[in-house]
C-alpha cells in the first residue's frame, strides 16, 4: 500500500509538472502573436496602448479591421541587454542638449535596426497573417506610452502602410520598433517630463483599408471642451487629415440639436490612396467631387452615436480615427483628448472685484507658474511698483500681481493721471537734462549702479557651497533681477518717445529717409562685438582640420581633449572661449519676444549653445564679413564728416544734427547695453543660481535633478537648506508639485476675473492687415531686399537649423537669436516691433526684415522661396519649395 501510494503522488506530481510545462510553452509560443479576434484582455502593459484601446472598441463590437498583434514582452526579450543600455544613456541626456539627443537616437536606433527576430515567431506572423487573407497591412506602433490622457504622443512613432508579404512586414515591425528611440520620440519625452516613462512597444498588424473616405473626430471641441462633435474628413486615406497635406471639410454636429449642425466644404483637389506596389501616394480628385462633402447626413448621424458610445466605453472625450468603407464605418483608433480644457470653478474669490485682473501672459504667465517662479514674479512686481512711483512710466503702471490656482493676474490700475503727469514731466525733465548734457541716465546713473549690484554677487557667489549659502546667492540674485528689471529697465530711456531719427535726419538735411541708417550701422555694442568674438573663434576652427572636421559632426569635446590641449590653434581657442564666457557665460536669451523659460540653460550651463552659434559661423566667409562690417564702419565715418561740412554754414542745424544723432546712436547702445546688463548678467546669473543651489541638493539627496528647485518656494528652501525638513520630505513635497503641475497645465484659465473691462485693448490689437495670396504686408521693421529659403521656425525649435543665407520666419524672436542674424539674409515675423532687438541687430547688420505680418508663419511653408521688398513692406511668396 505504502508503495502503491508513493507511485499515485509521483504520478499527480509528474501530471502537475507536465501541466506547468505545457501552459508555460503554450504562453512563451502563443504570446509571441495575439489575434485580434481571440483577445482575451485589454492590459496596455502587454499590448501597448494602441493595442489595448483596440481590445476594447472591438469588445463592444464596433469594426474595425482584423489583425494580430505583437507584444511589448516580445520586443522586451529581443532587445535583451541593450534595453538597460540604451535606458542609461537616455537618462544621461541633458535638459534642452538636442545634440545629445541626436546623438543617442542615433546609436539607439542602431542597436534596434540590427536586431533579428528568430523563425519561431515570423512562422507565428506569417500564420497569422495567412489566417487575414495575405494581403496589403497596415503597421503601427501600439507603445505604453502613447495615447495617454497627458501625452498622446500623436504623430511620434512610425506608421507603415500598404505593406506586402511576410519579409516586408518583419522590415516594418523593426521600423517601428526603431521609431521607439527616435530623436523626435526623446525630444517630446524630455518636453513633457516623461523620460522615465516605459519603452515597450507592441506592434499592431491589421488588414488594409482602401477607404472612399477617411477622417478624425473629436467628441468634444478640443478648444473650448464644448460637448460638440468636431470632424474633419477627406477623400482616400487619413494620412491628410493628421498632416495637413491635403484639404478636409469641416463638420460640426450637435449631439441633441440636429439644426444646430453646421459644415464647412472646402476644394478637395488631391487626395492619398494605396500606392500599385507599396506605401501610399498623392493623386488628383475628380473634378465633380472637389466641392462635393465627404460625408452625408446619416453619416454624420451614425458618428455622432458612435462618438459618444466610445466615450462611454472610455471614460474621457476621446480623439477617434475613422475609415468609411462601401459605406460601413470602420474604427481605426480611439485615445484620449490631450487638449486643456476650461475648468469650471470660482477663480476670483481671492482678488478685489473692484478692479479688472488680467491674465498675465509672456515668460510669467499664460501657463501655471512654479512655486519659484511666484517669488521672481512678486520681486519683479516690487521693483516696477518702486518704478512706478519714481517715474509713472506707463509699463510700470498695473505692477499689483496675485496668483490665482499659480497663473498670474495683473491687475488694471485706473492710477491718478494728473498726479502721474507731474510725475512722469519730472522724470523726462531729469533725462533730458542728462540729453542736453551729451549724455544719459542710463551711463550716468544706471549703469553705475548695475555695477554696484554685479559687484555684490560676485561677492555672495564667493561666499561657499553649502546649501545656505548657495540659498543666500539664490535670495540676492532673485532681489536683484527685480530690482533691475521692474525698476532700473524702464527708467533709463535715452531719448524721447516720439524722437524718429530718419524723420530728424531728412528735415535736418533735406536728403532722403533712406540715408539715415548708415550713421547707425555698426555701432559697436555688446552684441556687435559677441558676434565679431564667435568670428573670431571660427576663423579657427575654419583653419585647424581637426576642429573643422569636429565642429562640422557637432563633436565639441574635441576641445577637451587632453591630448589636443598643447595644439597652438587649441589653446588659442581655449583661451578665447574662457574669455567669450567670462562676459557673456550668463546670456540666457531673456527678453522681449523671447520663447525660453525658467528651466532653459544659460550659456555657463550648456557650452554648447555657443559652440554651435560658432559652428555656424565657421561656414559662412569669415573675411567678407569682416571686410563688410570694416566698410560700414568706413561708410558711416566718412558720411558723418560729410554731412558736417554740408551743415557748417547753418550752426544751429548742425547742433541739433549733432544731437539727434548722439540719440539715436545711443539709443541702440542702450538696448543692446541694457539687455547685456539686464536680462543676460543679472536675471540669466539668477538662472545660474538656481542651477548651482539645485546641484548641492542633488548631492545631499533632497532632490533628483537641479531644476527640480523650481518647485520649491525660497521660504520652503530656506526650511531644506536650514535641515528643518527631511529628505523624504522634499521628496514628497516635488512629487506632489510636480503631478500639480501637470494638473494646472491642463487648464484654461480665464482672461479676465473681477469688475468686467469692456475697453482693454490687447496688445497686439488693431486692424487685421490685409494680405493677399501672393504676398504678405507688414511693418518695415530694417530696409532692404532679399530672397531665400524660408526656415520657419516655432517656439520649441533651436537654432541648429539655421543655413546661411535663409530667410528666418517665425512668430516672434527674442534676444536669445539675435547673434544667429547676421548669418540670416532677412527676416519675417508674425509680430514683433521695431524696438526690440531682433530689429536693431537687424539694423546693425543691414539684414531686410517684416514685422506684424499676422500670417507669415501660417502661410509660408518651410524651404519656400521667398522675398522681401521693403520699399513697399511686402513679403513675396514664390509657389516654388525646393526639395
């Protein structure tokens, strides 16, 4: 019997084994391919977002195309080892550092398009593939990581279509996989803080559509969340729709009120369908169907119920992907909307309802702002309320700041006009004293004192490296960049408001307007000698092959190379960089027109940002531009001597000659002084400070990055740095600041709170200039004519891209471009002002630019042939876009 027993327990013991055995085998072969009509769950962790939002739509029977789906598990276990590798050197990749970025894409991608997927899973794929009928696919990405409720990721990956034949879908399924680590894909991780977020990608296989029509959808109006379907829908494949390649019609349908629809039916002259052989194509529409709409009423009707059944399901307004096919709807994809939308909440029941509050918008505003960032806004509000009572220059005048949910509202102040009059007469009586003078107070009284307050840093900075002590240059520098920004930078004018140097020039001498900018072309100022510095380093660069050869592949760390370091040409530019930084290491890009925020590096922070401005500068003819600055230099010597001895009979003309052009000369140092001052020394070593003082964190363990200071208000540092909180504190204190952040970016804060303004004019109001479709109207913002390939460039987009002789357009700039200008043959902005020093330094460097155009940057297409004529302020648009 004991026998008997022990044979029947081995025997359920060998059973149990062979039972383990087998559904372990049966889920390392099966799960390598997942059928979409025998899926069984919807965990994104396995099947990738995309795929799991699939696994829902067809749970509740919507259709949708048949297919299969590779795992995330399998790209796991092919990538192996290299996964950890790659992980570490995308942690390692800097803030803003798109050279790193290209750089460990690039090795990334190598890794992965090197990889072999072994014969067990292509027979799974080709069974499966037999089993949907061998035809056409399509290939998509189906990763963790988008579709997510924060971050989309739309567009990102890669997507194959029209894809035939087992070895051409395994080619595809590893450029998606590629697309993982793609240097677009890093970029938007780094944007939206998602650098930790996971890498496995699942790859979705289903069979190809050739759709009549195809389009996108949205449950909710993604701009203002009103509960109304908005669909955009076009002839052939959808590829048009998400690209803009081709024209759509617009739909919008009331889900309650079917008279409350409404369509907009454009020219739909071209349209994507399958290409004969692979991929897809452009072809012309039929000439009766241009005007016809994509979509008929019931159509409309059958979306609509559609769209709100896939909210339901989802649990969010969602962004849904459509296909019509022989009239049967098919359901390509559904993810959430990542759009802000308003949130409806009491906002103003901290402000005084007896004034109008505005949104403040710009560097401080317009999104929530950092607990930091609140203690730099109220010292900048300190320092213009200072102004304001000083001078009652009008910038200064709404200086009363309050944080409402972290966005910033100013409040419009009506003031006491006639006691700000008297002010501000006594304050343009005191600088045009200083003007009768010969000189101005900004030489006589701010300059001094900026000195005074650079001085004082130099000292705190000196102080040490403990927390407290980093913490006590922090306070100091935030005073001081307030101090000089609301205060010292609006009371230092040098000349009147309504002073027109080339109205002054021609009344003076009778010659043309035109005349007037020799006298003002290079004028020697902070940016005109940074420009000839960087000429000066790239005249080396240009003559040593080894540095040439580096600066062209964007390899700087050739110049710290211990073996090049006794290399003549090395030391010389050393030397010259370490002199180049020591004046213009703190330039930050700060300023009017300026996209940069509070976590942008500055030049001490990121070396490379001046190395690439010099990179650029190696490409260009270094000598010409010498030879061409030395002329004007010449020109305007020569020409000022000239119109002396024209003006020498008539004494009082020659005096206010003299004057008007001290004015406008000293005009132009005192912008581009004061901005070197200003903003670059004083608010970008604000910017060093933070870094420095998050750096001693980082090493004490209170945090894990050094911008991750920002989250931190300066009476909360004082608390970390004086060990009143501990680590685990501050840990969860950012954790919560951080998800916070995330939160308030998502909303749309009211423009106004409080007592209604019915007469606030924005600041870039007045009449819409009219444009026609051959060309652009604008203010002449520098003179002169050019032609060239438009670079438009966005708010997000670096400097790299710029080629010599382009034509720059963009929607605004600020001081952080000015020394990539003069590579530039002209220059075209949506807005902008003559004033800010884009325009000076276009001035400087006689370089022809637009301003307040409106449209340039939605009407001109990147690498289009442009021209600008400023003799009649027009921006020509040639049709022609080279490839």
């Amino acid at each position: 019997m004991v026998g008997s027993k022990w044979i029947q327990t081995w025997i359920r013991r060998v059973y149990f084994l062979y039972l383990m055995l087998t559904e372990l085998l049966e889920v390392c072969w099966m799960n390598n391919v997942i059928s979409l009509n025998s899926l069984k769950s919807f965990d994104p962790k396995e099947l990738g977002s995309k795929g799991s939002g699939i696994a829902k739509i067809l749970s509740q029977n919507f259709d949708t195309p048949d297919g299969f789906i590779i795992p995330c598990s399998v790209f796991v276990d092919i990538l192996g080892d290299q996964a950890k590798l790659i992980s570490d050197k995308i942690q390692s990749i800097k803030p803003d550092d798109l050279t790193q970025v290209q750089e460990i894409s690039k090795f990334a991608c190598k890794k992965v398009s090197s990889l072999k997927i072994n014969k067990r899973i292509i027979s799974q794929i080709e069974s499966e593939y037999s089993r949907i009928g061998s035809g056409p696919v399509s290939v998509r990405s189906s990763s963790i990581s988008e579709d997510l409720i924060g971050a989309s990721f739309a567009g990102q990956y890669r997507t194959e279509l029209n894809i035939t034949g087992i070895e051409n879908i395994v080619s595809a399924i590893l450029r998606i996989w590629e697309s993982t680590f793609s240097a677009n894909v890093i970029s938007y991780r780094l944007q939206n803080d998602l650098l930790n977020a996971p890498y496995e990608m699942a790859v979705l296989i289903q069979k190809q559509l050739d759709p009549n029509v195809s389009g996108v959808m949205f449950t909710r109006n993604p701009i203002n969340g009103d509960k109304r379907l908005i669909i955009s829908a076009t002839y052939g494949l959808g590829e048009g729709v998400v690209t803009g390649e081709v024209e759509s019609d617009h739909f919008e349908v009331d889900y309650n009120e079917q008279a409350n629809n409404s369509s907009l039916i454009r020219a739909k002259t071209q349209q994507f369908t399958l290409n004969s052989l692979a991929g897809v194509e452009k072809i012309e529409v039929s000439r009766e169907r241009v005007l016809e709409p994509t979509l008929s009423s019931s159509q409309l009707t059958q979306l609509a119920q559609i769209a709100l059944e896939l909210e339901r399901v989802f649990q969010s307004p969602q962004d849904i992907e459509f296909a019509v096919e022989s009239d049967s709807i098919k359901i390509l994809q559904s993810r959430p909307i990542t759009s802000k939308f308003p949130v409806v909440e009491e906002w103003d029941n901290r402000l005084d309802r007896n004034f109008t509050w505005e949104l403040r918008k710009g560097i401080l505003g317009g999104a929530p702002a950092y607990k930091l960032q609140i203690d730099i806004a109220n010292s900048y509000a300190d320092g213009a309320r200072e102004c304001y009572k000083k001078t009652a220059v009008a910038r200064t005048k709404n200086h009363d700041v309050k944080f409402i949910r972290n966005f910033a509202y100013i409040r419009h102040s009506l003031g006491n006009e006639s006691k700000d009059s008297e002010i501000r007469n006594r304050h343009s009586s005191k600088c045009k004293l200083y003007l009768d003078r010969g000189t101005s107070m900004y030489e006589e009284e701010t300059l001094p004192l900026l000195r005074k307050i650079h001085a004082r840093l130099r000292r705190a900075r000196e102080q040490g490296n403990s927390p407290l002590q980093r913490l006590n240059y922090l306070k100091k520098c935030i005073n001081a960049s307030g101090f000089a920004m609301g205060h010292l930078h609006w009371c230092s004018n040098v000349r009147p408001d309504d002073f027109d140097w080339a109205k002054e020039f021609n009344e003076i001498t009778g010659q043309p307007k035109g005349m007037a900018k020799i006298f003002l072309q290079s004028i020697p100022t902070p940016t005109t000698k940074l420009i000839k510095k960087m000429r000066n380093l790239a005249v080396i660069v240009q003559r040593n092959q080894l540095l040439k050869k580096a600066f062209s592949k964007k390899d700087f760390s050739i110049i710290d190379d211990p073996k090049y370091q006794n290399v003549k040409d090395f030391k010389q530019f050393n030397k010259l960089f370490n002199a180049l930084l020591k004046t213009y290491g703190y330039r930050w890009g700060f300023g009017f027109g300026s996209a940069i925020t509070l976590t942008s590096p500055t030049w001490n922070m990121k070396n490379e940002i001046p190395l690439e401005l010099i990179r650029l500068y190696s490409q260009e003819d270094i000598q010409k531009a010498f030879r061409k600055s030395g002329d004007e230099a010449t020109q305007r010597y020569y020409e000022t001597r000239r119109i002396r001895r024209f003006l020498s009979g008539n004494s009082e003309k020659l005096l206010r000659f003299e004057k008007s052009l001290k004015w406008a000369q000293d005009q132009i140092k005192y912008m581009e002084g004061h901005n070197h001052l200003i903003e670059q020394n004083t608010v970008g070593q604000m910017r060093d400070a933070i870094c420095e003082l998050g750096k001693v964190l980082v090493e004490k363990d209170f945090m894990s990055h050094y911008d991750d200071v920002i989250h931190f208000s300066i009476e909360e540092l004082e608390s970390i740095c004086e060990g009143k909180k501990t680590k685990s504190e501050a840990h969860s204190i950012l954790k919560d600041r951080k998800e916070e952040f995330v939160r308030l970016s998502r909303i749309i804060p009211p423009d106004f709170l409080g007592k209604p303004k019915e007469e606030i004019e924005a600041l870039n109001s007045g009449d819409p200039i009219e444009n026609n479709y051959d060309y652009l109207i604008g203010e002449v913002a520098s003179s002169g004519m050019a032609s060239g390939n438009a670079r438009v460039i966005t708010e997000n987009d670096t400097p790299d891209r710029i080629r010599k002789g382009d034509i720059l357009v963009s929607k605004n700039l600020g001081p952080d471009w000015t020394p990539y200008l003069p590579l530039l043959s002209g220059i075209v902005l949506d807005e902008g002002d003559i004033f800010q020093h884009p325009a000076i330094i276009a001035r400087e460097y006689s370089i022809p630019a637009i301003f307040q155009t409106k449209q340039a940057t939605t009407r001109i297409k990147e690498n289009q042939i442009i021209s600008i004529n400023s003799d009649d302020s027009k921006v020509i648009l040639n049709d022609k876009i080279p490839i």
